[in-house]
C-alpha cells in the first residue's frame, strides 16, 4: 500500500523561539518576507515579537495588517495586491487561524491565472501551487493551521466558509512559541482549545484516519486533555500553555494527514452566517455530534477517553464512550460555551437556514469522512439539537 504524510519541512518548537525568526528564514534561503498579521496584533505591540529578531538580523520586511477574522476573498484579493507591489520572497502568517489562513489564501491565489477566484479553489479541487512559500507563527493554541495543508476563506458573494485544500496551503516552515499564547484572553483559549481538541477527536475516528495520524491525534490529546481547564483558569501556566500549544500544532499534523468530519463540516456555517468563532461552534456541536457518532465507533471514541485522561487504561469501551461523552459536556458548562440562542443567535433566522447549512455541510465533504454519515435530515436534526445545548 502506498501512503503519504505531509508536514512543513521546518516545525521549530519551544519557548522564546520567535527569536530565531531571522535565522529560520536564513536557513531556509530567504531575506524578503511580508508579514501578514491582524490589526490587534499592530495596535497591542505583540508584532514587534516578531519585527525585533527580523530588525537584529537585518531583514527588510513589508506588513499587511488587513486580515480579518474568518478570512474574506474580498481580503486575500487585497493582500496579493500588497504582496505583488514589491519584490518580496516568502510571506510570514504571524496571529490566530484567521492571518496564517489569510496568508496561504494570498500565495495560492497569487499562483493562479489572472481573474481566478477564491472559490475556484474549493475542495474538490486541490489547490496545489503556491507563488511564494509561507512560514507560519501561531499566537493562539488554536487551529493548526501553522502545520496544515488547508485554508478556510469566506465566500462574500455565498456567505460560504470554503474548505481550500492542497500542497500549495502546506507551509514550509512553522514557528511554535507558547510564550506568545500567554496573553490570549479567557474566551479565545476555551474556543481555540476546545478547537484543538476536536481536531484531533475528529481525525482519529475520521474514515480516513491511518496508523500514522492516529499517533500524533492521540498523542496532541494527551496533552490538550489534562491542560484545557488549566489554561482557561490561569493564563500564565507556563507548563499548561507549552502543553496547549503543542497539542494543537500535533492535533494539525493529525488532521491534515486524516481529514476532520462532521463536528468541523456543520460548524463552518454557523461560522459564516453568524460570525460564531470557529473554535466556539465547533464546542457547540461537539456533544451532540459526538453523542450521534459514538456508536459507529466506540473503539476508538473509547481510546480518545483514555487519551484524555477520563477513562481508565483499562475500562471498557462502553464506559469510556459514556465517560466521554460526559467529559464534553462538562467542558462545555465548566468552559462556559453558550448555545447558539445564548449567544443572541436569531431563532428564525437559524431555522430558515438549516437547509442551506445543512447542504453547505454536506457540500464541504468533511460529512462523509465521519464514522456516521449522516444525510441532511440528520444533519438539520443535529443543529435543532445543539441549539438546546
Ligand atoms: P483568530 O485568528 O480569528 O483570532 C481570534 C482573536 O484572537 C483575534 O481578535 C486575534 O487578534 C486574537 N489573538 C490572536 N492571538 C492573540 C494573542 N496571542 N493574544 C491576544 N489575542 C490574540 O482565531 P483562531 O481561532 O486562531 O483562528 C480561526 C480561523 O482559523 C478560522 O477562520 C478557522 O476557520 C480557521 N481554521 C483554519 C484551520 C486550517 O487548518 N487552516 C484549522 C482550523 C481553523
């Protein structure tokens, strides 16, 4: 059987090592970069992390400051404008999910014919090129994209989160420093962990899932499990944010070796049409996807609670899928995840478009990677669900 493992080709972990920026890119032939980041990491100062190592190895840098969160093609068309004004080399995506997405966005549209478009790259299709290479640096303990072969950019004329898959989404190289993760308030920890979290449940039990994946899935549960709690109390847990930030840089490895399914294919919808943080509508599904696709699988949702840490090595798998299913909802209240009518989601608005996310789930394919395939009456079943909480 032939197999292949993607991941970039430089993952350079531990804390304080942002300042080996300007020696990354050396070793790596490059001197010219564009930093694309978000304009809170501009007004707090947290960019200068970033610009003083570049500034001391005398590297002259561009910065495209512009992105915003759930990254829009009415942007990526903007950063490709800014990133094709001057002769830069490589792009550095510096932030959360949203300006690491943005910046692979910008080199794979960049490679494409003039007039091409965001959504001509949405999956099936592979989008496979790249103009410059991208080096990722995340600041949140979030979404793996630093270790990724997808972006996910909004559609403005759809209202869709795409699904951007391929080679040319794959940085070259990712910078993990936890350090920067010590100032991510209480909310954005909770929703990006829990993000981490669901990427790695989801790659393990995904119908594509393979012995390789597994590993690293099990292995970023193990440490996001006993960690998750830590970091929501007390942001300054070194131990626990070091532990955090691995997990979901090895969640990533996870997922983009085996796929993600239908916890992250229902949630992007909700994340397009009622701008809930990505990590937080994942947290809002993940009990009752879960609770839907337990039995399809519960060798291997039995395996994920022992890999948290809530079931015993030795329980049966029918406790330890029980005993899961428990952990996620405790997560849930303990984290404080609002519903989606808690957190000021219009009821009729949600209803009417329960067709139009459910077909927008299913269109995306991560559905059909789940161990239970649901079609769209089960998948409209599942948001009425969530929204009860
Ligand atoms: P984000 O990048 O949108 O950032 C959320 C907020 O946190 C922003 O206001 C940002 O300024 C702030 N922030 C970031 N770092 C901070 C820090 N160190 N201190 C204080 N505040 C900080 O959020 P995210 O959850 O990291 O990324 C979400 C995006 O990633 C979504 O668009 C999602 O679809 C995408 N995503 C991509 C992949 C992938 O493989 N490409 C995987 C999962 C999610």
């Amino acid at each position: 059987m032939i197999t292949s493992f993607v991941s970039p080709r430089l993952l350079m972990m531990g804390g304080g090592s942002i300042g080996q920026a300007a020696a990354v890119l050396a070793q790596l032939g490059l001197s010219r970069p564009l930093v694309v980041t978000d304009p809170w990491m501009v007004s707090s100062g947290t960019v200068e992390k970033l610009l003083a190592p570049l500034k001391a190895g005398g590297i002259a840098y561009g910065i495209f400051s512009d992105t915003v969160p759930d990254p829009t093609d009415t942007v990526i068309a903007s950063g490709v404008t800014a990133m094709q004004a001057s002769d830069y080399d490589c792009l550095i995506g510096f932030g959360g999910g949203s300006p690491m997405d943005t910046a692979k966005a910008m080199t794979i549209l960049a490679a494409a014919p003039a007039g091409a478009k965001m959504r001509d790259f949405k999956v099936p299709a592979q989008a496979n090129k790249a103009a410059l290479p991208v080096i990722c640096i995340p600041t949140t303990a979030g979404t793996g994209s630093e270790a990724t072969r997808f972006t996910v950019i909004t559609d403005t004329e759809t209202d869709e989160k795409m699904l951007i898959a391929g080679l040319g989404a794959l940085p070259l190289a990712a910078i993990v420093d936890y350090e920067l993760t010590f100032s991510v308030p209480p909310r954005t920890t909770a929703d990006t962990g829990i993000d981490s979290l669901t990427h790695a449940l989801e790659a393990l039990v995904s119908r594509r899932a393979n012995p390789e994946s597994d590993e690293y899935a099990l292995r970023a549960m193990r440490l996001i499990g006993p960690n998750l709690r830590a970091v929501y109390q007390d942001p300054k847990n070194a131990a626990a944010r070091e532990a955090m930030m691995k997990g979901a840089t090895l969640a990533g490895l996870a997922f983009s070796n085996s796929s993600v399914a239908l916890v992250h294919g229902m949630s992007r919808p909700i994340g397009a049409h009622f701008h809930v943080p990505h990590g937080l509508s994942n947290a809002m599904l993940l009990p009752a996807v879960t609770a839907y696709s337990l039995n399809a699988a519960l060798p291997r949702y039995a395996e994920a609670a022992r890999a948290i840490g809530v079931a015993g090595r030795d329980e049966g798998d029918q406790s330890a899928g029980a005993k899961l299913l428990e952990e996620l909802s405790a997560l849930n209240r303990e984290l404080a995840v609002p519903t989606p009518a808690a957190y000021g989601i219009d009821a009729a608005k949600w209803d009417g478009l329960l067709p139009t996310m459910a077909a927008q789930a299913l269109g995306s394919g991560s559905p059909a990677n789940n161990p239970a395939v649901p079609d769209a009456e089960a998948i409209m079943a599942l948001y009425r669900r969530a929204w009860q909480g």
